[in-house]
C-alpha cells in the first residue's frame, strides 16, 4: 500500500463551492478532511451535491471555488489520471473485449510495470475478492455481482493512496447488495486504505462507514459516527432521513436545563433540548419507533400518551405497530416477537409510554 504521510487527514477540502450555471451552488462552503484509513460515505437524497463531491475529488469536475488537497498538495486542476486515485461505478465500466485479468492489468501496463509484477498484483487482487480462477473469463461470462467484484480489483490493484466508489452497488439485487456491502467493508478492514462511498441508501451507509457526511441542498447537514447519526441526530432532515423516526410537531412552552415541555395539541411532551428557537418557538419532536413502551406502568416514564392502533404488520423478527396519536395517524412503534411482547388488533386503544432523554426537540 501506499506509504502514509505525516497528515491524519489525506483529503482535505476548504471552502469549496461548485455552480454549473454560474448562480446556483450545487455545493456551499464545503469544508471537509477525509481521515488516513477511514471510510467515509457522503449520503443524501439526490441533487443534494454528494455525487457532484466525488466527482471534484476525482478529477471529472473542477471546483469554482476554495481548494481540495490530496495529501497536502492542491489537485484542483490535475487530471484524473494523475491523481493515484481508484475509481468504482455503478456500471462496472469493464471493457467487454478484455478478460477478467486484462482488465485488471490495464491500469498496471499504463503504469509501465513489468509482466512479472502486473501478474502478481493481478492474482493478489482477484484473490482479495474472492475471483482466484476468473482471471480467463470475459465479464459478460460473469454475475452482477462478480463483474463488481472485478471492479473493486481493478480499482484497487494499482494500490492507490484513496478509492472513490459512486453508487457502486445499485444495480444488485437485495441480497447481493447486503453482501457486497461486508465484502467491500471488509476489503477496507483488510487493508486499511482510504475509501470515499456516495449512496443514497441510509442502511449501505450505516452498515459500511467509520463516518457519514449527510448531505442536503449542497451542504453538509451532520458529520459524524453511523451510532451517533442514528441515536443524536442534530436537526429535523437528519431525524428523518436516517432510519425510521415518529415526527410530532408542536410549540416550546417551558426549557428547564437540558430538557424542555412541547404542546402538541392538547398534550405536553417532555423531551431532551438539541435545536429549537426557545419558549413560543416551533419545534419537531423526533422519537425512534424501538424507543417507545407499549402499556408502561402509570408513572414509570415521564411521557405517557393514549393512542389508537390504526395497522399492525408482522416482520418475522418484531411486529411494526402504526398509531394514531397527537394528531398524527402515521405513529410507528417496533416491538419484538419476544415471548413477552404485548399482543394488539386494529382499533385497540393502548397507552404508549418513553423517556424524556430519548425523545429529541429539533427545529420546525
């Protein structure tokens, strides 16, 4: 691999923008390091300006404004060839003429290396995704999955400093994705090289990344571990966009401390303060489905609330209970199919129960 320099970070992005029509930012103010060995995963919705990122990263667009530093060393207007940098698409881009180990030693021979050391790296590389014995076939020849597993070992096998990959996995199937996901994750374990994800898919980031860059409207919403995106969201479009979240909204009416009382509608929700306006303010109260207790004793949680089932589906695992409560008809609790769990049918009126600390006061 590639020897590590002094730096913690090896990408480094200051004050980035980038418009296309010279008025709008498709990315605002982009300040971002990428850490030595880590992987990262920029996540959004689209046109939210994670895809257009990775594309100034490596090279296929240039930044109208501010500075990316790979290594230390501005690359702004360096071609993408130059750059030492592995690259992953959605559709593969083998060359269908070549074999599974042409393809392979392409970006080696373009790198003058001699025949002894491209045949090495080649079966080095196709061992590490589990291809040893493919090198002859063409890639038509070859699954989904396979082909994409050839272009994580061309990507890789030149041993680059960092390794890009743009929705790499969209045009799997669902169990092939899932599996794809811990082979790539577990590549990165293996060698410890810096990886830069783009997807779109909440879970593929949660499952794969040291950090996530949630991104919307061009600009980096929250920055942090997979746990704590889930568990701390810091406003309202992460709450929703990661994971399943019950949304209520209502009107600040007292702020004691870290905690703070939301009317909504005719109840007052006690919840942890993170980022409202204050007293007379909006705010929407964010609260994981698994966090909430069917049936709680009377006055074991701060916050209890009667509510009316409204559907019930059966997940193997847990049962996902929609309620009616507050005003809002689109309440999810997910109970586990334990032997103990509480057993409900539509049109059933239950109290729901949860702690102050785990229900989220975010802005409107």
């Amino acid at each position: 691999m590639a020897t590590a320099g002094t730096e913690d970070h090896i990408v480094k992005f200051v004050g980035v923008q980038k418009s296309y029509d010279g008025e709008i930012l498709v990315v605002k103010d982009l300040n971002l390091n990428v850490e030595r060995g880590e992987f990262l995963t920029m996540l959004g919705p689209s046109g939210s300006g994670k895809t257009t990122v990775l594309m100034m990263l490596a090279g296929f667009e240039v930044p109208t404004h501010g500075d990316i530093l790979l290594e230390g060393t501005p690359i702004n207007y360096v071609p993408p060839n130059k750059r030492g940098i592995g690259m992953v698409f959605q559709n593969y881009a083998l060359f269908p003429h070549m074999t599974v180990a042409e393809n392979l030693a392409f970006p080696l021979e373009v790198r003058k290396m001699s025949k002894a050391d491209i045949e090495e790296k080649v079966n080095r590389a196709l061992d590490m995704v589990r291809l040893g014995g493919f090198g002859n076939r063409r890639p038509a020849q070859l699954s989904g999955g396979q082909q994409q597993r050839v272009a994580v070992a061309r990507a890789l096998v030149f041993e680059p400093v960092l390794v890009l990959m743009d929705e790499p996995l969209g045009a799997l199937d669902k169990n092939l994705r899932e599996e794809m996901q811990y082979e790539i994750k577990h590549i990165h374990d293996q060698l410890g090289i810096s990886m830069v994800y783009v997807t779109h898919d909440q879970t593929e980031a949660l499952t794969m990344s040291n950090r996530i860059a949630v991104f919307d409207d061009g600009i980096i919403q929250q920055l942090a571990s997979p746990n704590d995106l889930y568990e701390l969201p810091q406003n309202a479009f992460v709450a929703a966009f990661i994971g399943e979240n019950n949304k209520l909204v209502g009107e600040v009416v007292e702020v004691d401390g870290e905690l703070c009382s939301v009317k909504v509608q005719d109840s007052v929700i006690k919840a942890l303060s993170v980022n409202h306006g204050g007293v007379g303010s909006k705010s929407t109260l964010s609260l994981r489905p698994e966090r909430v207790v069917l049936s709680p004793a009377e006055g074991s949680l701060p916050n209890i609330l009667s509510a009316k089932v409204e559907e019930l589906i059966y997940l193997g695992d847990h049962m996902r209970t929609r309620f009616s409560i507050c005003g809002s008809d689109d309440f999810v609790v997910k109970t586990p199919n334990s032997a103990g769990h509480v057993h409900l049918s539509a049109g059933d009126n239950v109290n729901l129960g949860w702690h102050a600390e785990d229900c989220r006061a975010l802005d409107a």
